[in-house]
C-alpha cells in the first residue's frame, strides 16, 4: 500500500468542546497521530466553530472520521447546545456514530490520568442560582474504564456536602472551574473506549445536558 493511499485510509475521530467560550478540538487515528488545539473565542464562538472546524482537520477530511466525541455538559447553556448541534449534524451528515461525554467525566478522566494512587474522584462545578453541578467516577485500571459511581446532577452546596460526606470511601475533590476545553482529549479517549467495545450511537442520541434551565422558571 503506497504511503498516500495509506493516509487516505486511516481512520481518524474528532471531539469538540464547546462547554465553554473556549473551542476545543482533537482529532486522533489512535496509532501515533494525535493533535488538539484551544482558542478562546467568547461570543464569537457560534459563529466562528464551523470555520476552524474545516481548518483544524485539515489533512484529514471529513471522510477520513469515523466517530464524533462531543462535551454534551453541563456547562454554559448557548456553548453546550451549540457544540451538540454541530455533532449531531456531522453525524448524520457522515453516517457515523456521535458519542455525547460527559464534560465532568472527561475532567475526571484528565485527573485519573495524572493520579498515582486514589481512583475515586469528586467532581464539582458551578451551576446558576448558587447551584453545583457534581458527579462521583471511579477510574479503574484493570480494564482501564471510567465507572459512574454518582451521576451527573444539580445540587445545592449543603447536598452536595452531606452526599461527600457520607461517602465511605477516599475520593479526591476537584473543582471544574476554568480551563475546561483543555479536557477535549479526554472526551475524545473516553468516546474511544466506549467505540471498541463495539458502541455505534446513532447521530439522534447526542443530547445535551444542562442540568437547569437556562432562566428562572
């Protein structure tokens, strides 16, 4: 097989994180060839992700994916929606699966990753109202997956500290406040994990999670 036909071949998966002002994208072949980029883009951001999407994959074209990653949330409600939508329209647009991860599990996940001994990781950020988003994983290195012990949710500040405190088990608290897109990577490896155990999500299942409406009710 020549070196091009090679490359045209090879099949690549892209994730974007939109959770944010900030755009992340990845694109991995998981052999070897993997690249991210952030840009901070504020409230430009819906207008802009198309353009730096076409830039951003370049070699690769749109036929070289085989799978979409996306950060369904929570996070910002315009950033989430407008990240979901693109995934969503790339996949059935393609015909190829979209995995909708959790940006909470992804920052667990970028945390495990750096974690020489604790497994159980507490994940916290803020929602509106004087809410927290939180969510409990659990890294297991046997089988090299990521457990959902507590599942993504709103809570107040008192819940969320009763619900630690009655764990029974060591955790590591961290706080998802900045920073975020940088996480991209994680949900494209998480979407990975999930892609060779033979998942194939249909474009229609990536929902996004806002945990509140975005205006009181």
């Amino acid at each position: 097989m020549t070196t091009e036909l090679k490359h045209l071949t090879t099949k690549y998966a892209l994730a974007l994180h939109t959770t944010t002002p900030e755009l992340g994208l990845a694109i991995s072949n998981f052999s070897g060839d993997t690249r991210s980029q952030i840009w901070n883009l504020g409230r430009d951001l819906s207008s802009l992700v198309h353009q730096y999407l076409i830039e951003f994959i370049k070699p690769q074209t749109w036929e070289n994916l085989s799978f979409i990653a996306v950060a369904k949330g929570p996070g910002g409600f315009t950033g989430t929606r407008i990240g979901v939508v693109t995934a969503r329209t790339l996949g059935q647009q393609l015909d190829i699966p979209v995995f909708a991860i959790s940006t909470l599990a992804a920052v667990a996940w970028s945390e495990a990753s750096k974690s020489q001994n604790l497994t159980t990781f507490a994940v916290e950020m803020p929602a509106q109202r004087g809410q927290i988003f939180a969510a409990i994983y659990q890294f297991e290195p046997d089988n090299y997956k990521l457990k959902v012990c507590l599942s993504d949710r709103v809570l107040t500040p008192e819940a969320w500290q009763e619900t630690l405190g009655n764990w029974n088990t060591n955790y590591q608290l961290i706080q998802a406040q900045s920073g975020l897109a940088a996480t991209v990577t994680s949900i494209l490896e998480l979407a990975n994990l999930d892609w060779q155990e033979g998942k194939f999500p249909n474009w229609s299942e990536a929902l996004p999670y806002y945990g509140q409406h975005p205006v009181e009710v």
